[in-house]
C-alpha cells in the first residue's frame, strides 16, 4: 500500500496538525483577538518544552508536575518579556518579541550545560548518556493506546493513540477559548484590537488585558511544546527557529483570524502542505529529491501568505468586519 | 592593547556590512512604513548572483560585485511593481505589509536554495592572504570589504546630502502628504528608494558572504535582526542615523568579547549582544540615540 493511503501516515500529520492548531490557538487569542504582533511564539513553546524536559532528567521531577511547572514557567517568560515591551507600537513590538525569541533559542544552543546544546535533549544527562523524558508519558499512553485496542483493533497504533490525545485536548482548549472570547473579557480584547485609545477611554486597563492576553498565548504555546516533546521523545533549538512562528501565523491568516473553529482548519490544511507532501509519491512531486520538496512547501507557504493578504486578508472562514489585515 | 585594536578592525568590518544593509531598511521604512522582513533575504540573493558570477563563469570578483548590485536592485525595483504598489493601492496596513514581507522573505530565501545549493559555497578568492598592519590582521577579504563599505557609505551619504534624488527621499521620509503637495513625485522617488535600497542590499550580502568565507542563504535572516538593532539605534526612518547606528552596533557586538570586559562575553553570544542592544534601545529610548524625541 503507497503511504497516502495509510492510516498510520494521515495520524501523523493529524498529530502535527494537532499540535500546531494548540500553537496557533495561542497566537489567535493574541494576534487574531487582541492585535498583538507576537513574532516570539516559538520561543513560549521551547520554553514549555525545555523546562519539562530539564525538570524530569535534571531534578527528577515526575512528568505531570514537571508540565505543569513547565506552563507556569512560560508564562511567568510572557509577562517578562509583556511589562516592559507591551507599551510599544506595533512593529516595534514585533522585533523586540523576535529578538527575544532569537535570545531564547541562542541560549538554548550555548547553554550546553542546561540544555544539553545544539544536538538537542538527548545530551541532556551529560556525555555519554542519553536522557529520555518521557516514560511516564510512554506508560500513559500505554494504557490509553491498550483501551484503544479494545475500539479499533490493530489499527490502534502510537500515532494513532497521540492523534486522540493530542486532539482531545485541542478540542477542550478550543471550546475554552471561545467560550472565553464571548465574554466581557474577550469583548475587551477585541475592542483593543478595533481602537486601543476607545477602550482606554472606556475606562480599561489595556496593558493588563494585553498583557493577560500575551499570558494565555504563552500557555497554549507551552502546551504545544509539551505534546511536541512527547511525539519526538527529543527535541534541539533548531526545532523551535522563527520560522515554527511563521507557521502559527499562516495558520492563523489561512484560516482566518478572530475565529477559534477556523484555526484547526488552517492547522489542517498546513499539516497537509507541510508533512503531507513530503510523501507524495507521483509527478511532479516525484521529480525533486526530499531536500528540493522541503524548499518548494517553505516557497509555496511563502506565496500562500502573500497571496492571502493580496487576495483574501479575512483567510478562509474570517469575518470580513473583524480582519486584523486591512 | 593590540587586542583592543584587532576587536575594533574586526568591528569595523561587521559594522560596515550592516550600516549598508541598515540605510535600505531605514530608508524603506521611513517612505514606505514597511517593516522589510525580507531584506535580509535581499543580501542573500545578492551573494549568490555574485557566486554564479564568480564560481558559475569565472568572472572576476569585481565584476561579480558589479552584478550583484545591478540584480538586487534590479529585484528591489522589480518586486515595488509586482508587490508592494499593489499592496499599497489596496490601502493595505501595516500588519499586511509585515506578513507580506514574511511571505516575501521565505519565497526568496528557499528559491536561492532549491538555485544554489544548500552546501556552504565560498567565492573563488584568496583566502590565505593576510596584511600585518602594526600587529593587526586583516585578511584580504577584510579589507576589501572596509574599502568598499566605507565608500558605498560616503556615497550614500553624498547622495542623500547633495542630490536632489536624495532631499525627495528625505522630504517623503520626514512627510510623505507635504513632500507630495511640494510636488515631489511619490511613485518615482519610491521606485528609487527600492533601486538604492536593493543595490546597496547586493553590496552587504556579498561582503558578508565574502567575509564569512563559507556561506549558505541562511546568513540573510542571521544578519536581519543586527540590521534592525542599528536601524533602531540610528532611529527609525533616519538613513544617516542607521549608519552610524550599524557602525557603532559592529563595534559594540565584537568589542563585547574583550578580555578585558570581565573575561568578555564568549563569541558564540555576539548576536545575543546585538539583540539585547535592539531590545534596550526600543525600551529606553525608542526614538533611537540620534533620533528627535517624538510620540513613538
């Protein structure tokens, strides 16, 4: 069976597709809700991802605290890097959060001590030893993939288990966030977005709501990190380069922003361009080698982005009234 | 004290690189309000018209220079048609502008690698010849680059200065509604900018790229963020101050390493250095250090 037929393939980039969706939820509830041009995300995931895996190898912690810790950490790096630099304009804000992000992942890569360097968690325990994270989280999946088993039979593989996991929490965390932007909470957002100097006038504390806003994106990156260290059992800063936010943002503009449904969608069609390709196996894709595909999907995520805000600003499922790109 | 000296060369060399990448960017963003993402990419695409120049047929180094410049600008001009008027005349703001210079930069950055390789390349010059000058090195790339530099960045400032092509630029840049009501033509004086913009991009990329010795297209996007750090220094929108702002930014990323300088910073965290000095400025001084104090 060629592998676009498989099962075990689209699991797999359903898992990205799901973790990228938890990603980019984060980035809508500051870019497409609250106008915030956040070009550090990737550094909110590998924050989450690191500070987990450093917590269980490095001090032992067990997993599930270790997550959470990891959460709270990414946070705690959101409202550092939003008190001092949420007061400036908006270009100004998106360098300054690049820059940062750029500072995160350099560290990540020279750190060797911490972080285990350039060639990623694996030397986190030291020379000599691999470090795994991630066998409390194996034997959790374990169980969920046994229970599986007794629904779909052998179908019920890894990828398979983590695509219901991952989903599953998509899910929550989607329903969460929209549930939250309908009340005066996220009306606020909005309103910051539409006219930061009204909603001032109104009487609201735009830094705190952009910075509770900058907060909740942190999260949700933090999250992504986390389930992006379960699937790969290792991780290295390469993985977490500016161009992962870039991702999140076509995501967000594909789909279409300041709508919540129409981030899995975007996630969708992303995971499919970006891991669905790589094994498509007759012409033209067939023509180029795996390094020549790689550089087409970052061309063709090039001219989607251009060509959305040429041709379609509001992204697929955007409401015309709320675009964020004008 | 020798070392002194050597940190200072070495800093001259990187800060002349990204002055000249910092005026198009400066300029750019003072009459256009676009944050170019992609000029990084700019220099990228200039050092590999300048590697098939000199690898690809032979040519000279000079000559190789000589066409770098001519298709960057060439680019510059091209992509205001094809892109950014467009953008433009559908009133587009400036989060478009930004995404669409992000879409513009992965396009040209991976058409470079799917053109020229993903192997580092290096130009087909003398790479072992080192000049002594009074206990400091300087390889012949070095000071090819200073010497170039160095007269790219008189020139520009003469032409910005003295010319009427360049008082358009800085009557749009300081007001875009009152230059245009004084009769200066937008369209040209814009189609200009990117055509100076560009050339000066192809000069820095391969400079870079001549000093790195060993490059890939991904230099473009590591430089990016010390271009904007010294246009943020010089203040934005200013072109003089974005050269004085690359200038100093160069000077401070590798004197940072000085043993003096309690041991120095490790090498490895130059660009850390560069990206703190972007961040410090927009918090402390956001107008830049030779910029007017105004609402930023």
């Amino acid at each position: 069976m060629s592998t676009i037929a498989s099962l075990q393939f689209w699991a797999f980039v359903g898992v990205i597709a799901g973790i990228y969706t938890i990603l980019a939820l984060g980035l809508q509830v500051q870019f497409g809700f609250t106008g915030l041009l956040n070009f550090g995300h990737a550094a909110f995931m590998a924050v989450g991802a690191y500070t987990m895996a450093i917590l269980v190898v490095k001090a032992g912690w067990p997993l599930w605290g270790a997550s959470l810790a990891a959460i709270a950490v990414a946070i705690g790096f959101g409202l550092l890097l939003g008190l001092p630099t949420l007061r400036l304009r908006a270009d100004y804000l998106a360098i300054t959060t690049i820059a940062f992000a750029e500072i995160v992942r350099y560290v990540a890569i020279n750190a060797q001590g911490l972080t285990g360097g350039p060639v990623g968690t694996i030397a986190l325990a030291g020379p000599g030893e691999a470090a795994s994270y991630n066998r409390d989280w194996l034997e959790f999946q374990r169980s969920v993939q046994d229970g599986l088993e007794v629904v779909i039979g052998e179908n019920a593989t890894r990828d398979v288990t983590m695509l219901v996991l991952v989903w599953a929490v998509a899910l929550v965390l989607l329903v969460v966030v929209e549930a939250a932007v309908r009340t005066p909470w996220g009306r606020v957002l909005k309103s910051i977005r539409d006219d930061e100097d009204a909603a001032s006038a109104l009487g609201k504390n735009v830094f705190a709501y952009k910075l509770q806003a900058l907060a909740v994106g942190a999260a949700l990156a933090a999250i992504a990190g986390l389930f992006f260290a379960f699937q790969f059992s290792f991780f290295s800063p390469g993985d977490f380069d500016p161009l992962v936010t870039f991702f999140a943002y076509t995501i967000v503009i594909l789909g279409g922003t300041a709508r919540n449904w129409a981030v899995p969608v975007g996630a969708v069609l992303f995971g499919v361009i970006f891991a669905g390709t790589r094994f498509f196996d007759f012409p033209p894709f067939s023509l180029l080698d795996s390094g020549e595909r790689a550089y087409v999907r970052l061309i063709v995520i090039g001219l989607v982005l251009i060509g959305l805000v040429l041709f379609r600003p509001q992204g697929l499922l955007g409401k015309r009234e709320e675009m964020v790109l004008e | 004290m020798t070392e002194l000296f050597q940190l200072a060369a070495n800093g001259l060399v990187t800060g002349s690189i990204i002055a000249i990448g910092a005026v198009g960017v400066s300029l750019v963003y003072g009459i256009l309000r676009i944050v170019n993402f992609a000029h990084g990419d700019y220099l990228v695409f200039g050092a590999y018209v300048a590697l098939a120049v000199n690898v690809g047929w032979n040519g000279h180094i000079v000559l190789a220079a000589v066409a770098a410049v001519g298709a960057t600008a060439l680019l510059g001009a091209g992509l205001e048609f094809a892109l950014w008027r467009p953008l433009r005349r559908k009133g587009a703001g400036l989060f478009s502008l930004f995404i669409a210079a992000i879409g513009l930069a992965l396009v040209l950055r991976h058409v470079v690698f799917l053109v020229g390789e993903a192997r580092p390349r290096r130009y087909d010059v003398d790479v072992f010849q080192v000049y002594d000058l009074g206990g400091v090195r300087l390889s012949q790339s070095q000071l090819i680059a200073i010497g170039i530099a160095f007269s790219a960045i008189v020139l520009v400032a003469f032409l910005l200065a003295r010319t009427g092509l360049g008082k358009s630029m800085r009557a749009l840049s300081d007001d875009r509604s009152l230059a245009a009501v004084a009769g200066i033509d937008v369209d040209r004086t814009v189609v200009f900018t990117w055509v100076l913009a560009g050339g000066l991009a192809g000069i820095a990329g391969l400079l870079q790229a001549l000093i790195l010795s060993a490059f890939t297209p991904n230099f473009g996007f590591a430089l990016l963020l010390p271009i904007f750090a010294a246009v943020v220094l010089g203040g934005i929108g200013s072109a003089y101050g974005a050269l004085v702002g690359g200038l100093v930014l160069g000077l401070v990323m590798e004197l940072s390493t000085w043993d003096a300088l309690a041991g120095g910073a490790p090498s490895v965290y130059k660009p850390v250095v560069a990206f703190s000095v972007l961040i410090l400025v927009l918090l402390l001084r956001p107008q830049g250090v030779f910029g007017k104090a105004r609402v930023v």
